[in-house]
C-alpha cells in the first residue's frame, strides 16, 4: 500500500511539475475574474484577525531584524564600535555613509530595508552599530556639527 501511495505521490509531483505553466495562469485568470470577491474576502479576514495578523508581522519582522544583525555581526549581535548587544537599540550602518541616499534610492527603510539585505544575500559595505554610536559617527566622521554655539 505504501509504494502504491508512493507511486501516486511521484506522478502527481511529476504532472505539477509539466503543468505549472498552464496551472499558474488558470489561477491568474481566476484571480483577475474574482478580484472583487477575493478582496472582500481577504478585508473580512484581516478585520477578524487584525490583531494575530499583527502579532505575525511584529514577530517575523523581528526575527529578519535578528538575522540580519547576527550576520553582520559574524554571530551575537553587537555594536561593532562599543560592543552593546541590547537589540532594541542596534541599528545596520552604510559603512560609507549615504544611508539615506541609499535608502532612497531602494526605496527601503525599516524592515523594508531589512528584507532588502536578506533577498540581496547580505551585501558587503554595512555594519552594526548602536543608535548612540551611529549618531556619534555622523557627527564625527561628516562634522555634522558646530563646535562654537
């Protein structure tokens, strides 16, 4: 019975496989012609679920920020200037400078920019760094301020 099972399992992986085309578009076209139904749906949903569906968003957003700091970090997130580990205040640095501009270019910011680093396998030119750390660099590194008040 169970190679039987097996054998059924293979050829419908087999079909899906030499079907996928022609499956992806019956399902686009069901999308384009239940638009309106799948969208009152999907409200009713979100309006039933709001606060899971926030929890699920608060949380995975957390754990790409966590991944991203520890890959940064080769390990325990850390700022890479004083050391801090507290997470709630670590932040990704261009270690160039220009984060804005670059942010702005991506059109990222927050855990946007977050999921940006993940897709684009964790580009070279970023480190991790403290908020009080970050802010001290800007004020250091591009005289960001006036020394006579």
């Amino acid at each position: 019975m169970a190679r039987n099972q097996e054998k059924i399992q293979a050829y419908q992986k087999k079909y899906r496989a030499e079907h996928k085309e022609a499956k992806n578009a019956k399902a686009k076209q069901y999308r384009l012609d239940n638009r309106e139904g799948i969208r009152m749906y999907n409200k009713k949903y979100y309006t039933e679920n709001k606060e899971a569906i926030s929890q699920y968003i608060k949380k995975r957003g957390w754990r790409l920020k966590v991944e991203v700091l520890s890959y940064y970090s080769n390990g325990t997130p850390k700022c890479n200037s004083c050391g801090e580990e507290d997470i709630k205040v670590l932040q990704i640095d261009h270690v160039k400078g220009n984060g804005n501009k670059h942010r702005k270019t991506i059109g990222r910011s927050g855990a946007a920019f977050y999921r940006w680093l993940d897709k684009q396998n964790y580009p070279g030119g970023f480190q991790v760094l403290c908020a009080n750390c970050n802010i001290r660099k800007l004020y250091t590194e591009y005289d960001f301020y006036c020394d006579e008040i």
